[in-house]
C-alpha cells in the first residue's frame, strides 16, 4: 500500500472513532465542556460525524480511483473524488428544503373558517389525541362550558372513537346541569381556579366550582352520565399528533433524528357542526406547523444532552412556527377554538 494511501486510511480511522465518540458516548463531550482544558477538544469531536459523513465516500471513490488508474497522481485523485459528496451536500438540503416547504405549505392550505359564536345550549364531544386531554373528568373547559350555561352537555373522547360516537366501546362520562337529585356528582370535578376576566386581581381566585351553591338556588347541579352514545351537536377536534413512543419527528429529545424534512407532527384544531343526518358540516380548521430547513452543506451533528436533550441529526436553521399558533392563553373562548365568551359570572 502506498505511503499516502496508508496516510488516508489511518485519517479515516481516527475520524471514525472521534465521530463514534460524539455520538455513542455523548456524556464524554458533556465532561470535556465542563473544564476550560476539555472545551477544544469537545468542539473538534462535535464536528467528526460531519466530517466523517463526507470523508467515507470520498475515500471510497478514491479508493476506487486508484485501482483504476494506478498513475494516475493520488492527490489529483482524491479531489476528483471528494466533488460528487460535496456536490451532494449541498444539492440534498437544497431540494429537500423546497419538499419541505411545499408540504408545510399544503398542510396550511386547508385551513379555513374563523371561531365560531355558537348558539346556547348546544351538546359539546371533545376529541384529542391518545394520552392527552383528561377523560372522564370535568376540567376547567368543562365547567365554563357549562357553569357559564354555554353548552348543555360536554364530554371527552379519543380521537380513534370518533368514528364511533354512536356505540362507543366503553362508556364516557358526560357532564351537564340538570334538576337536583340523584344524578348529582361532583367527585370527577377538577379544581380549577378562575381567571383575572372573571374574578379580576384577586387572590387568591376563587374556584370556578364555587359557582356550584349559586346554581343549586336555581335548582341545578352538576349530572355526570356514563353513557355509550355520545353523538353531540357539535364536535371539537384537538390533534397534537402526539405519540407516547416518540415515533414521530421531535427537534428534542435523545435518539436519531436524521429526517431530511424536520416537521414536527402538526397540531390541528377543528369544529364541526351536525346539520344533516349524513354528516358534519366543518366550521373551521386551524392548524400549527413547526419546522425548520436543512443547513448547506448537509451536515451531522451529534446528540448532546445536559439540562435539555437534543438528538443526532442533519443540522438545521431556522427553525419556526406557521399557520395559526395559539400565541396567548385564552381559557375564556377555549383559546380560539370557539367565540363564545365563556366567562364564569358570580364568583368574586
């Protein structure tokens, strides 16, 4: 083997095992930042998987090269072959960012609609994503919802149930004011407290179960029905597209992240109305898409995790929020979901 070529292989190697230590064992760069001595060596260790993802094919190709053309000068060779990783490098983010921004773009495409105002007295389902929300229990949306008199019923259910409202595998719990009596249940009530549009600066605030004595004067209390037909007048999806086992794109967290399109699973919030007996009739569609775009050239940067953990992935830039972010919390109009004023009267 030639001098040079030896040379090479032994800058391989060595590249090889700073990058599999940057990844593989990421606490070593945690230690190495935490003394003055260790922060050189710890920047030069982060940027191996980088080097490392264009310095393989490269040698590869030179490899290649040598066999055939064996008299051929080897450094005029490895130039000829580093060009085709480099070109990739930065033609790959180039395409896939423009892929990337076309599918953010159709994403927002089908949002339509604004909150609507609707009229009282109206049955309410709920649906979200598995692992979220709070089933069988009358949370703060619950109770201004009812206690405000805006809707006559609420209940919660799974995303994957709603194809099912009419015969629903187990019964939900739904809640609504109702005649004093048997039916009376408090126990699955959330505290929640209210907030400074109904009750102003005090503080404590109150609870927004506190309005639960002035509604027994009008002969009414909280009912609370196991029931398997849940079929509303008016249905709200939330969908976070959250997954508990984290198969889909995060920009945090351990593990690989090696998309070449960073969108985080969208949240999209929709409400429908029941207007004919052959379907729902969708009133608005607000979606919220985070992503970001491709660094050129394409580069990979290690995991790292301290306080917070970020995962081994294709470097990126710009990271953003599009579409219709909820940018303050509105618990009084169910942050944008609808129009109606949903404010607690009574409780100061």
């Amino acid at each position: 083997m030639h001098t040079l070529d030896r040379r090479f292989l032994q800058l391989w190697a060595t590249v090889t095992a700073g990058a599999g230590c940057a990844i593989f064992l990421a606490p070593i760069l945690v230690l190495l930042i935490l003394s003055i001595i260790g922060i050189p060596l710890a920047m030069l260790l982060g940027i191996l998987p980088g080097v490392w993802v264009y310095l393989t094919p490269t040698l590869a190709l030179y490899g290649l090269l040598r066999v055939s053309r064996r008299r051929a000068r080897p450094l005029l060779l490895l130039v000829v072959a580093a060009i085709p990783p480099l070109a990739a490098g930065f033609f790959v983010p180039l395409l896939a960012n423009r892929a990337t921004e076309e599918r953010v773009g159709a994403i927002l495409a089908q949002d339509h609609g604004e909150p609507p105002m609707l009229p009282r007295g109206l049955s309410i389902v709920y649906a979200v994503d598995r692992g979220l929300g709070s089933p069988d229990k009358c949370w703060d949306t619950c109770q201004r919802l009812l206690f405000s008199q805006t809707a006559a019923s609420f209940a919660e259910v799974s995303l994957k149930h709603v194809p099912l409202l009419a015969s629903l595998p187990k019964p939900v719990r739904r809640f609504s004011l109702g005649p004093i009596g048997t039916g009376c249940e408090n126990s699955r009530m959330q505290a929640t407290y209210a907030s400074e549009k109904e009750v102003g600066r005090i503080h404590p605030a109150p609870l927004l179960w506190d309005k639960l004595p002035q509604l027994a004067r009008q002969g009414l209390c909280l009912h609370d029905d196991a029931v398997r037909d849940a079929r509303p007048d008016v249905l709200v999806i939330n969908r976070w597209n959250y997954d508990p086992a984290f198969r889909g794109f995060r920009f945090d967290g351990s593990g690989w992240r090696l998309s070449l399109h960073p969108i985080a699973p969208f949240r999209r919030r929709e409400v429908f109305r029941r207007r004919t007996p052959e379907g729902w009739t969708r009133l608005m569609r607000r979606t919220e898409v985070q992503y970001a775009r491709l660094t050129a050239p394409l580069w990979l940067v290690p995991g790292f995790s301290f306080d917070t953990a970020s995962p081994t992935h294709w470097q990126w830039r710009n990271q953003r929020t599009v579409g219709s972010p909820i940018e303050h919390y509105q618990p009084t109009n169910w942050n944008g979901i609808i129009a109606n004023d949903l404010a607690v009267q009574g409780l100061r």
